[in-house]
C-alpha cells in the first residue's frame, strides 16, 4: 500500500476568518511536522518503553515555554502553560507502537526488532497511527504558544504511555495527574481512522468505544489414552461445550439494543493423537460498552464456566478457573454528549458538514476514557480523523476491496492530512474553550 504525500494546501479551509489564520498557520508548520512524523515513524517503541518518543515531545514543548514533567506514570510526558485565569484543558496524545512488522512498502518504513518482555523477537510499527497523535500534538503545541494573546487559562498536554496496553493514562492518573497537575474540565483527544477518507472528522455522542477485557478460562480433567476414554475427565469436550454456551450470554441473556462481544479467541489443548490431556485454556476477548453489561458477561462466563464442569461430572476441585486479567483492562469511552453535539457543531461551521459526520460507536478499546471516569465532572471528547487517502478509499469501493485496518501491517495512513486535520481541529477546539472573555 502506498501513501499519498498530499500537500496540506490541499486541504485548506474554506471557512472562516478564524479557521482561516489557523489553516494557514498549520500549512506553515508542516514541513517541519512532516520530518517530526517521519522519524517517529520510523523509530516506533512499544509500549512503556517510550523514551525516545517522549524526548522528542519533552524538547518541542520546552522550546516553546511549556513546563514539562518527564518519567510520569512509567514514560509519559506532562506539559503545563499557564495564561491567566481561565478553564483548565487537557490535550493528550499516546505514544506507543504495536509489535507488528511493517509491511507498508514505504521508503520510510520501520525496521526496528526488538525482543519482548516475553521473550518474543518481533518488528516494531506504528499500526495504530500513534507517530500521527504525537505529531499533531506538537502542532497544537505550537499553535497555542504562538496564539497566546487570543485564549485565557492553562493548556495541560499529555503525551501518554502504554496506550495499547490499557494501563498507560491509569499509571498516569496513579501518579498524580490530577493531583501534581491542575485538573481539567475538559478534556480533548483525536484517533486516527482506517474505516474513512483522510481529511474527513468523525464524532460519536455518548458511548464511543467499549469496555474490553481479557479473560483466561484453565478447564481441568482428567487425563489418560485415547483409546480408553471411559477412564478420564476430557477437558477438550468440557472446554467445547464451555465455548458453545457462552455464545448464549450475548444472543439470550443481554437486550439486543444493548451491545456485547464474547469472543474465544484461543484454544489449546493436548500434544497428541492418542492423548486426552488434564488441561485445556481458553483466552477470551469480552467488550461491552455499559458497566451493567459488562458485569453481566463477566458473572455469566464464570457461572457457564462452573456450571458446565458439574454437568461433566467434575469434582470440586476440578472446577475451570476464570481469571480477568485487570492490567489489560480498559474501560469504554464515554464522550460527554451535550459537549459533543457543541463541539461537532463548532467544527462544521470551520471545516464544513461535509467533513464533520457523527459516527457509530465500535467495539475497539482506548484508555481515554480513564481521564473522564476519574472525575465524570470533566467534559470529555475524542474524536476520528480519517486517514484513508481518498483515491484508494474509492477505488476499494469501487472493486468491493477490504482496506488495512488498524494495527495491520499494512495501515499507511494519508499522515499529512491527518497530522493537519487534527492539528487544526484540535487547536480551534482548544481556542474555543479558553477564548478570552
């Protein structure tokens, strides 16, 4: 796949006086942007091992009079400017890269190999087009610097850890965001996409991502040889019927106007033909968007879990084990609606309706979210910057093709356009909150 280096004088605004300057104002910036995406891009870290990438965001806020705090929360990046009274707005941004060998045929492709904490040697890539959040974070960076006398209060801009491992705005929070830092009212990010053209923002009301866990289920038997199954406990046949029911969780327990996945992601089990082995695990990926919900699937895996090994004959001690993995736990974003519908309303009167759509929610996970569900006073909000140039949007229209996703190998983002979308909308969103009085 190739990416269309797109001039960002393409995507000059036909709006405004306001989103005029800005428009300009990030055309000036982007070749120097453009060089900052480019190395991020080709030097990606994964998650909490962040420190090249967090330098880079430390040293352009300095330059620009921000007071910066580094090693937050593991390797996250906290950048304060204080501007006279006013609201207090965070902005933030995540860093990590995904162990995805990349595939995009670039000339500046990542060749980066590292070997996990895992113990796995793999490719290192910014599939999840995180190298665009921290560009644009500099963007709106420097825009805010360079517009000071036109806003009032304190900008705080984040550049967040581990964003791919569910824990990086958590530590951030445990280490005091809201308590070393001032605490914001509202809080701003943006999320590149791979389902629409580049250039165009998606917004999405209420729930906007889910809650996702990850959950283990060990199911014990009793092994022995194939050829006398009579004499054991199989745990491939216990575990089979344990992933069979809990397709009923979602199709007969939860509302159908309520949202839920059960996925078993991983079965394994045994060694041999003629074994019947003692063990069988199971992986699940369970997502919801309300806590009920969620609640609801979790209890329900556990009760199926059990209930099916007492239907198997199991003795006490052979029940499954069902272990939710907490560390890889993220909770649905909520964007506060009211703020939303404000905010989408704002964008479209600078960039166009035809640019600005609302969206339905999906079932990805972000760890944004935590930063609202601290404190649900806090008017949250992120939003989708398509990043699909829009001639290979077309033409996989056209010819019923299924474009890259996110955290493909082959996810190459129209980075331009997406770098100056955000940028600018993320800055007049900014400028609009702290607009002096």
């Amino acid at each position: 796949m190739r990416i269309l280096w797109m001039s960002a004088a393409a995507l000059a605004l036909a709006a405004p006086a306001t989103a005029q300057t800005l428009g300009g104002e990030v055309e000036k910036q982007m070749p120097s942007l453009m060089a900052i995406y480019k190395d991020l891009h080709a030097n990606p870290e994964l998650s909490f091992m962040e420190v090249r990438s967090a330098g880079i965001l430390a040293a352009e806020a300095r330059k620009l009079g921000f007071k910066v705090t580094e090693k937050v929360g593991g390797t996250g990046i906290v950048a304060v400017m204080e501007n006279g009274p006013g609201p207090v707005v965070l902005v933030r941004a995540d860093m990590d890269g995904l162990p995805v060998t990349e595939q995009t045929g670039l000339p500046g492709a990542s060749k980066i190999r590292v070997t996990t904490k895992e113990g796995v040697e793999t490719g290192v890539m910014h599939a999840c087009g995180h190298d665009t959040h921290m560009t644009a974070w500099v963007g709106v960076a420097r825009l805010m610097a360079a517009n000071k006398a036109k806003w009032s209060g304190t900008l705080v801009m984040i550049g967040q850890p581990a964003e791919e491992r569910g824990a990086g705005a958590r530590m951030m929070l445990a280490d005091g965001l809201y308590t070393r830092f001032p605490k914001p009212q509202y809080a701003l990010a943006f999320h590149d996409a791979a389902q629409f053209p580049a250039g165009k923002i998606g917004y999405t009301p209420g729930y906007a991502l889910a809650n996702v866990d990850s959950v283990d289920i060990t199911v014990k038997g009793v092994g022995g040889h194939g050829a006398y199954p009579q004499t054991t406990k199989d745990p491939i046949v216990l575990a089979s019927r344990i992933v069979g029911a809990l397709q009923t969780l979602v199709s007969r327990e939860i509302s159908p106007l309520d949202s839920a996945v059960v996925t078993v992601g991983s079965f394994h089990a045994g060694a041999k033909h003629n074994i019947i082995s003692d063990e069988a695990k199971l992986q699940l990926t369970v997502r919801s968007y309300s806590d009920e919900v969620r609640d609801h699937l979790l209890d329900g895996i556990a009760r199926i879990a059990k209930g099916e090994a007492i239907a198997a004959g199991m003795p006490d001690d052979k029940m499954p084990v069902v272990s939710v993995d907490k560390n890889e736990y993220t909770p649905s974003t909520y964007n506060t609606p009211e703020f939303t519908e404000e905010m989408a309303a704002y964008l479209k009167t600078s960039f166009g309706s035809d640019r600005v759509v609302q969206m339905p929610p999906v079932m990805g996970g972000e760890d944004f979210s935590r930063f609202w569900r601290e404190d649900k006073s806090i008017k949250s909000l992120i939003v989708w910057v398509g990043g699909v140039p829009q001639a290979e949007y077309d033409a996989a229209k056209k010819e019923g093709r299924t474009l890259p996703s996110l955290h493909s190998p082959f996810w190459a983002p129209d980075a331009p356009a997406v770098i100056s979308t955000a940028t600018e909308a993320l800055t007049a969103m900014t400028m609009k909150l702290m607009a002096k009085k």
